[in-house]
C-alpha cells in the first residue's frame, strides 16, 4: 500500500509487468519489439544493455552484440546469466562500457529520472547509441492515465513530455537521431478496436500530431576532439635547427625515447 506522499516503486514494477501479460500489454510489447528489432537491425558491437522495470521483457533480440546483459530492479530466484539486479538510476558497471544501452519505461518508473538518463550516459561509450522508450502524455493513454484512480499497470507511470526527454539527451551530449511515436490503439483492454493499427491514423499522427502510446527516441552519445594545448614558448628560449625543427620539452614529446641527434639539439639548446 502507497502512503500520501510515498510512491511504492516496487510494487508499480510488479505491477506493470504483470500488465504485459494482458491482450494490451502483448500488443504493445509486441509493437515495441518490432520497431526495435527494424530499427537496431545493422547494430553491432561489444556489449548491449537494457535497462528495464523486469528481465522478462526482452528487446532488440537482432542486434550482433557479443554481450547482451539486462537489469531488474528486484532479484528473483533462479535468474539466468547475463542478468544483474540494481536500480536504473544506478548502474554497477563501468564508465565507457556499452555500445547499446535501451531505456524500457526505466524512466517512467523511476523516482529520479533524470539520474537514469545520466547513468546511461556515463556507461555508454563515445560514439555509442541509447534507444529511450516512455509513455506519451500527449495521447489517448495520456488521458486515460489523468482519469486513472489507481496507479496499476502503465498508470502508475510518469508519462514524461518526448521533448524534455530530448532536452536532457541534448545537455548529455548527445544528439538525436531518430524520435517517433507508436501505437496508437485504444488504452482499454475490452474495447472492440483494441486490438486494431489504424495505418492512416499512424501515417498522418507521426507527420503532424505525434499521438502514439509510447515515444522511442534513439540518440548518439557526441564524442568531441580535444584540441591540444600549447605551451607559449618564448622566441628567446627556442633554437631551430636545420632539418630538425623545434627543439622543446612540449608535453607531448614527454616521456618518448630520445635519438642521438635529439640529444644533441637540446645540449645545444642549453648552452644557448
């Protein structure tokens, strides 16, 4: 039970999972595979992360990663290899580390989202990409989670706006690729149309009125070149030498083996 002012995370994670096992919660997981697997087809690399609100929602099965690793929130027993129980908005692993990290509604159901984002851009290597998947407000489900009296299932989500998600990946430093959204269905189990993609609906939606259930925003992680630092050497103190160059201790040359004519330059040098 949630107390005023408390938000039971635990019990939303369980809850939307067992969501999922619904005709809604298959279709929509089905959807978001689909797009995925369509989406990250060419992707390679060394390793693939998800960080997710359960280990049993899979995404982007054909990907060509050499490690695919999950996260879960909770632990289970028996849980199978590749799979490591912690909190989204504090990952165990090593900066510089994923080529692939997908963000499944981890920041939907997190208390700090925006930590989430961070962590997944610490972990993430230069040049790597994320996949971030949330809940749109700005939809149909959007409504249906206003009028919600009970936080189960999806409801109990954030529904965080796709643009401020952007916004945060922009000051990360990375720059958005792609950004769409999808399904756009019904948000009740028993209606007639549930189960049915309106086609027109999607095209003419994704164009002018982005009023899918979830958004899916893929974003690359900027790598930016360090221009090198140097030193004001003083014309005084520099001595050139025909064929040689320069001759100085930059920090660049600190450290390297010196030849004979190498040596010989900076005796010069210091006599000089």
């Amino acid at each position: 039970m949630e107390t005023s002012g408390t938000v039971d995370y635990p019990a939303r994670h369980e809850s939307f999972e067992r969501w999922f096992q619904s005709a809604l919660g298959r279709a929509l997981l089905a959807d978001q595979r689909a797009f995925c697997d369509h989406t990250l087809a060419s992707f390679s690399g060394a390793r693939q992360l998800q960080v997710a609100v359960s280990h049993r929602l899979p995404l982007a099965s054909s990907t060509d990663y050499a490690q695919k690793i999950m996260t879960t929130p909770r632990w289970f027993p028996h849980i199978p290899d590749g799979v490591v129980v912690c909190e989204a908005d504090e990952l165990p692993f090593p900066s510089d580390s994923m080529d692939l990290v997908l963000l499944h509604h981890a920041a939907d159901f997190s208390p700090n989202p925006h930590q989430v984002l961070r962590e997944a851009a610490r972990v993430l290597r230069g040049e790597g990409s994320i996949v971030l998947i949330g809940f749109n407000p700005v939809s149909l489900w959007g409504v249906r989670r206003l009028l919600s009296r009970h936080p189960h299932g999806p409801w109990g989500g954030r529904f965080m706006f796709r643009r401020r998600m952007e916004d945060w990946l922009n000051l990360l430093g990375f720059s958005v690729e792609c950004s769409v959204t999808r399904f756009h269905r019904m948000p009740l189990q028993r209606c007639p149309d549930s189960g049915r993609e309106w086609p027109r609906l999607r095209r003419v939606a994704n164009r002018f009125l982005p009023l899918g259930a979830y958004y899916c925003i893929l974003a690359r992680k900027r790598v930016y070149g360090r221009i090198p630092r140097q030193s004001a050497w003083r014309t005084g103190k520099v001595v050139t030498l025909p064929g040689t160059g320069t001759v100085g201790a930059s920090r660049s040359c600190r450290g390297q083996p010196r030849t004979v004519a190498q040596s010989r330059n900076i005796s010069l040098k210091q006599e000089y």
